[in-house]
C-alpha cells in the first residue's frame, strides 16, 4: 500500500510537470485555433536561452528577464512572419508551418547557444522527504506549486483583464471577435507571448531535471495524451490531464510493465487517451462540439 | 501553343476516360517513363540511383500512401511510419519464415498486413476527427515502435534489435545491384501509382472525397461511413507498408524499427503538404523536394559561407533553413507544389498569349 502511495504521488508530481507544457498548448489552441507542434521547441528555445545567458556571466534574475523578454520578442516575430500571412488557412496547414517552426526553432537555440548538455541548477535540493512512510520528492512539490501559481496567475488574467476578455471573446468566435473590434493580431502576440513564457518556466524546471538539452524538445509528445485527456481547449483540463497522464503512466510501468516488458511509459499514455476518446471525445474538460463524424 | 488541347476529339467512351486525356501529358509520361525504366539503369551514376532515386521512389510511395487517407479522405494521420513498419517487419517475417513465398508476392502480403493493422488503428476516427484523430494516430505509432522492438517473435531474437534485411531473389535473379534494386523499386511504385490514380476517380476515391468534405453530407447521400474510412486506413496503410518493405530491402538493407519513428512519420507528412493534399503528381513532387533539400542544402551552404562556419554549426543552420523553407512554402502556396504545376499548365495553355 505503501509503496502504491508512493508510485502514485510520485507519477501525480511528475504528471504536474506534463502539465506545464500542456498549458502553453492549450494556451495557443484556445486563441487561435492552432496545433501548436513547437511548443516543445520553445521550451527548449526557452531553457538554453537562460542557461547560456547565466553562463555568460548575467545575474539569475537578469537571465530570467532577459530571456522572458526574448520569449516575447520571439512571440511577436512568429505572429508576424508566421501566423499573420497564413491566417484562414485549413488547421493543416498551420499544424505544418508550426512542425517548420520546430525546426526553425531547435536550429536556432542550438546553432546559437550551442548543443552542448548544459546542467541546470535552480538551487532545490531533489531530496525525498518522509510524510507518514510515503516519500515524496521536494523538487517535484516545488514544480508543482509553481504549475499551480502559474495556472491561478493565467485563471486570474482571463477572468478579470482586458485582455484576457478579449483572448476569451477570440477563443469563441474569431469573427465576431473581430467585428467587434477586438485586434486579432494583438490577441494572437498575446497568447504567443504567454505561451513563450510558459515554456521558459516548463523548460527551467524539466532543464533542471533532465539537463536542458535536445531531449527537451521531445517532452511534447508527452503532453499531447494529456491534452486529449483534458481537452484542448481547458487551462482546467490541462492540469487534471497532467496529474492522470502522470499517475497512470507510473502505475502502468510498476504494475503492467514487468508483465508486457517494460519501457510501456512511452505508448501507454496514448493508449490511454485513445480508450478516452472512445467514451468522451472532446476529453475531460473541452468544450462540447456537436456534430457527427 | 505547344500545350493545347484544340482539336483532340473524344469519340469514345474509353477515349473520354483515359487517366491522362490530352495528347501532350501522355508523351510527356510516356518519354518520362522510357527515361525512367532505360536510360537511367543504362547511364545513371551509382550515387544517383541508389541515394537520391532509391529513396525519393520509395518515400513518394508512401506519401502517397498518407496522401489517400490526409488529402482524399480528409483523415489526419501521424503514424505513417508505424505503417511503414508494420510492411518491413512483415516482409522481413515473411521472408524468414515462408521462403516458398516469392517476393514479390511477400510484398504484397506485408501491405496486407499493413492494411490489417491500419484498419484496426482507423477505428478511432469513426468517433473522432482533426487535430485529436492526429495525436491518436500517434498511439499506433508509439505502440508499434514498442511493440517491434519489444516483442522477440518480430525481430527473430536478435540480440541487437538489427536484422540484415535478406537478399532479394525474384525467378532466380539476384536482386543486388543498384541498377537492379532501382528497377524493382520503380516497377513497384509505377504499379502502386497507377493504381491509386484509378482509385482516386473511381467510386471509392469518390466516396472518401466526399467525405472528406463533408461527412454529414456523404452519409446522408448513402455513402457507408464504416466502410469508406476504414477501407481509406487500409489502403493508405497497404502503401506505407510496401514502401515500408521497399526501404528495409532495397534501400537500407537492414531492418531496424529506429528507422521509422515520428520523425519519419512527420517528414511523410511534410511531404504530402509540400507536395499537395489529394495528389498524385504532388506526392512526388513533395518526396522529391524533401529528400533532395538535405542533399543540396550543405553543398549550398559551404559554398556560401566556404569554412568560416565553426563546426557543429552547419546542420543547426540546415534545421533552420528547413523549417524556414516548409514555413515559406506553406505562405506561399499553401496547396503545395501540385498547384504550382496546375498554374504552370494554366500558363502553357494560353502561352505565348497572356489571356
């Protein structure tokens, strides 16, 4: 029982970590309607930026600062040179130009920073602690409650801001949205910016955990299953997909995996999510759409 | 003037119905075919066969294959490489276990198997469509991968993982030169191609057209939603599995499920958008540009920037330029290189005149 306990909070923390960048997904889907493939590219964009401008001698909050403000800049490059000509385009096509990005993205972080592993130290000690028997790893606690400042922070900004109204107003209807009188453009850097900065948090926390290397860009895929689990369009749904994702995965290698021979971390999610959909199709939290395939 | 139609009568229902109706297509494929089948084996270059024709035949093959089930039947699909797997392994087993069985006739039975397999991984699109059906096609993917890797009975208990793909034999002729291994390729990929040109014009290209454009509307003209999305899974995933069985035996020679992971799947799919969603011609077009792309871009480059690169640096720059030129295509003519062609024919029609 115990050690069942400890699985499941340890996948359940992991899971957290999944959600973070599940959130810049679902950021960018909600608004604007795009896949977008290079999310795990901006966190690896993201991480290196801060790690190699520590290297370089910056201050932890000057990095930190630095490379948000280099997030930004990169969310209004990509609005502009990306997203703005291909507007009205099939959901293909943007899926596409955002797969481009990707690798624009990874040539770019790497061809400037370099591609060398890079450890990262954020100063948590990863040392399990004991509550009752169970133990539970610090940093993973530490992730966690940065995923959930960060979900309350985004919550509170849609709810009550200008700009979050908007966002909501684009994320129903682009065209009444726009007829309003509401800049889709604008909305559009918005979101990009958030999700950037999303990514910066996601790939510090993953870079100090794995190393911030190629890998990173790769921890996408992992938050693909969770968002069908949550649905795309749900910040909520992201997070409780996370939390499944990650508990079920862990809980599937420990018990299932000695039986079907292990390493069934990698499909098992998508398995997962495929049963899901079979039952709810929009996942968890999405919103209902009503017509029959 | 050159390319015209005027003046070529139908009088026939066959004439009408010809794949390629104007005069001047069929002797542009015609001498494209010619050159293909003999002046290539009998002149071309070693390296002109076996690494750019080689592999651009056999990923046109299999883009082909995602182009039926993405571009005519409206399906995304991001476990194209699976596919292609499921043929290899197939092929691979079928070899090994039944040699009475002639390769080319193994071939076919591991795009059968393929076609099982897609099918049974189809079934989630009767329920869901768009971008969830995408990422649920990654589960194939994965799982397949896993499976193939896991899974000893696949792989004949090979320690390593890697198999040698076995020599290719067909009616006692050893299948082992470049020339040869080309020829058998392109005999493949000729037949494959013709045959999906019929299917898109014939009732079940209809009927996946249909649906891709409007499923409510199909069913309610009677078009049977199980068997048309089913039967497009099955027959794109017959193609990626020969194209999968093609690129073990007569390209790389050795069966490894590394060589089809998502990177593969996804370059397939930016072959079909490159070339053109529901198009034959496209599908090649779009596995030329992308296999040739890798080629040209580091000769390209060094020439450009000769050795002041520090090293390291050239395939970040190659990765950037790659997306940026998928990223330029994609604003520039999002229907992809098939519609170029189209505009190009448009153009010629009305040459030297400009209306």
């Amino acid at each position: 029982m115990q050690f069942f306990l400890e699985v499941l909070i340890g996948g359940l923390l992991s899971g957290v970590m999944y959600s973070l960048v599940a959130l810049g997904f679902v950021l960018i889907f909600k608004a604007s309607g795009v896949f977008n493939f290079a999310q795990g590219a901006m966190v690896l964009f993201a991480a290196l930026t801060f790690v190699s401008l520590e290297e370089r001698g910056l201050p932890r909050w000057g990095a930190l600062l630095a490379s948000l403000a280099i997030m930004l800049g990169l969310a209004l490059v990509i609005e502009r040179v990306v997203l703005r000509p291909l507007v009205n385009q099939p959901a293909i096509s943007l899926l596409m130009a955002t797969i481009g990005l990707t690798f624009c993205l990874e040539g770019l972080a790497q061809g400037v920073w370099g591609s060398v592993v890079k450890g990262l130290d954020l100063g948590i000690p990863d040392v399990p602690f004991d509550v009752k028997g169970v133990l539970v790893s610090q940093f993973d606690l530490f992730a966690a409650a940065i995923a959930g400042f960060l979900v309350a922070v985004l919550a509170l900004f849609f709810q009550y801001t200008r700009v979050g109204r908007a966002l909501r107003a684009v994320a129903d209807d682009h065209q009444a949205a726009l007829s309003l009188g509401i800049p889709l453009q604008t909305v559009w850097a918005v979101v990009w910016a958030a999700a950037g900065a999303v990514a910066l948090v996601a790939g510090l926390l993953w870079g100090s955990r794995l190393g911030v290397q190629f890998a990173l860009s790769v921890i996408t895929l992992k938050a693909l299953p969770v968002l069908i689990l949550g649905g795309f369009t749900s910040i909520a749904g992201a997070i409780v997909g996370g939390l499944l994702v990650g508990a079920s995965e862990k809980l599937a290698e420990v018990y299932l995996g000695p039986v079907l021979g292990g390493g069934i971390e990698n499909w098992f999610p998508y398995v997962l999510a495929l049963l899901f959909l079979l039952v709810r199709p929009e996942g968890l939290f999405g919103e209902k759409h009503i017509d029959r395939v | 003037m050159l390319y015209r139609e005027a003046g070529q009568f139908k009088t026939s229902y066959r004439a009408d119905q010809r794949i390629f109706p104007i005069l001047q297509d069929r002797v542009v494929v015609g001498a494209l075919l010619l050159v293909a089948f003999v002046a290539v084996p009998l002149w071309g270059s070693e390296y002109l066969v076996s690494a750019l024709l080689i592999p651009w035949l056999i990923l046109s093959l299999a883009t082909l294959g995602l182009n039926i089930l993405t571009g005519y039947a409206g399906q995304f699909s991001l476990g194209t490489a699976g596919f292609m797997a499921v043929g290899a392994f197939a092929a691979y087993g079928f070899q090994l276990r039944t040699p009475a069985v002639p390769l080319l006739l193994a071939f076919v039975l591991s795009g059968v198997c393929a076609a099982g397999v897609g099918a049974v991984f189809g079934l989630p699109s009767l329920r869901i469509k768009g971008m969830y059906l995408a990422v649920a096609t990654l589960a194939s993917q994965f799982f397949i991968e896993w499976l193939l890797t896991r899974v000893g009975w696949f792989t004949n208990y090979s320690s390593s993982g890697v198999i040698n793909a076995q020599p290719m034999v067909i009616a006692g002729l050893a299948i082992n030169t470049p020339p040869r291994r080309y020829l058998l390729v392109l005999a493949v990929v000729a037949t494959l191609a013709l045959a999906a040109k019929n299917l898109v014009r014939g009732r079940a290209g209809r009927a996946w057209m249909a649906v891709r454009d409007m499923d409510v509307a199909a069913e309610v003209i009677g078009i049977p939603m199980l068997r048309t999305k089913l039967s497009a899974f099955a027959v794109s995933s017959f193609y990626c599995g020969v194209a999968g069985a093609l690129w073990v035996f007569a390209h790389v020679g050795s069966v490894d499920p590394q060589a089809f992971d998502l990177t593969r799947s996804l370059q397939v799919l930016t072959m079909v958008i490159i070339g053109g969603l529901g198009s034959v011609l496209g599908s090649f077009l779009g596995a030329g540009f992308i296999v040739l792309l890798p080629l040209f871009l580091p000769s390209v480059l060094s020439a450009v920037f000769g050795t002041a690169l520090r090293p390291g640096l050239l395939p970040n720059i190659e990765s950037f330029i790659f997306g940026a030129l998928i990223i330029f295509f994609l604003i520039v003519e999002p229907q992809g290189l098939a519609r170029l062609w189209q505009v190009t024919k448009e153009k010629l029609r009305l040459w030297p005149f400009p209306h």
